[in-house]
C-alpha cells in the first residue's frame, strides 16, 4: 500500500518531466511552439478594444515582460534553433514576441484571439491549423497567440507563458510536451 501511495506521488512529477524532456528535444529538432502571451492581468480585454491602440487592450505588467524575456533566453540557452517568429495582432502577444526574440515578430491574423467571439473559433482554427501544417523551413516556429487559440487546436489550457509543443504526423499536429512557465 505505501508503495502504491509513493508511486501514485511521484508518477505525476516524472510524468511531467518526461513530457517536458521529450518538449525540449523536440524543439532543438525544429518543431512548432504554440506560447501563450506572458502574464498580462485580468481576462478578455476591456469594452472598445482596438487592434494597434495598446492603449484599449489588456497588456503584459512588469511580471509579463519579464517572464517573455525569460522565454526568449530559455529557448536560446537550450540550443533552440528558432526559424520564424508568428503572432497574433494583439499588443500582449506581439510585446511577448518582440520581447522573447527582438525584431524576428510577424503578426500572423489566424493567431488572433476569438475570445470575445465565438462563433469566429472554428474556422479561425482550422486556419491556424493549416498555417503549422504547411510549415515547412528550418528552424522552431515559435508562435505566441492566446489560450483559446491554443486550446481550440490542441485542447489544452496554458498558463500565461506557457508553451505547447507540436510536430506534425501527416495531416495531424501532436501534442509533444509543454514548456512550462
């Protein structure tokens, strides 16, 4: 019984870290990451929001920029050879971007949250679906797009600067691992 209580501890860890092993591995052999935007406080984005006016929309705090030069430095301290760098056009994911890879950020429209409209998500993700599977160069894509963007293609609920890593088989994108915050 008490073995069975260790295990039952200690296999969620182990767990984990193999799934953020295999992450890692994946990435320096050039896979895809879906991050979501570094901290930014609250939820959705206040009434009136506007694309290009940082002013109308939710964005990073201190915490935030900080934690998206961290995944900038991880990615590189690791050997992460990262070929493009796509992000949605909110201020918070490009700031992300900009932040973890310095000038390398093109603002890609499928990566735009559809939080405040639904109805928008399907069609939005298969978009967003084509686009990774189509990608083809050398090199990490390095995405940085929003949680519901995020869940819609893989079904998983990051953290704020989390990553969720992807390689393709076929016509289908894997789930590899995360890269946790």
């Amino acid at each position: 019984m008490r073995y069975l209580l260790l295990l039952a501890l200690l296999w969620p860890a182990t767990s984990a870290q193999a799934d953020d092993a295999a992450a890692w591995a994946a990435l320096r052999g050039g896979a895809i990451v879906l991050f979501r935007h570094a901290h930014a406080p609250g939820g959705g984005d206040p009434g009136g929001m506007r694309l290009g006016d940082c002013a109308t929309q939710r964005n990073l705090d201190a915490t935030g920029r900080a934690q998206a030069v961290r995944i900038g430095q991880a990615l590189r301290e690791a050997g992460v050879a990262v070929g493009a760098v796509l992000t949605s056009q909110w201020c918070r994911t490009r700031e992300t971007a900009d932040l973890a890879f310095p000038g390398r950020a093109t603002e890609e429209p499928a990566f735009n949250s559809f939080f405040a409209d639904r109805r928008t998500g399907p069609a939005q993700t298969e978009a967003a679906r084509a686009l990774l599977l189509g990608w083809n160069c050398p090199g990490t894509l390095f995405v940085s797009t929003h949680q519901v963007n995020i869940t819609g293609l893989t079904r998983i609920v990051p953290a704020s600067g989390e990553g969720v890593v992807l390689r393709r088989e076929g016509e289908e994108l894997v789930v590899v691992g995360r890269i946790r915050p």
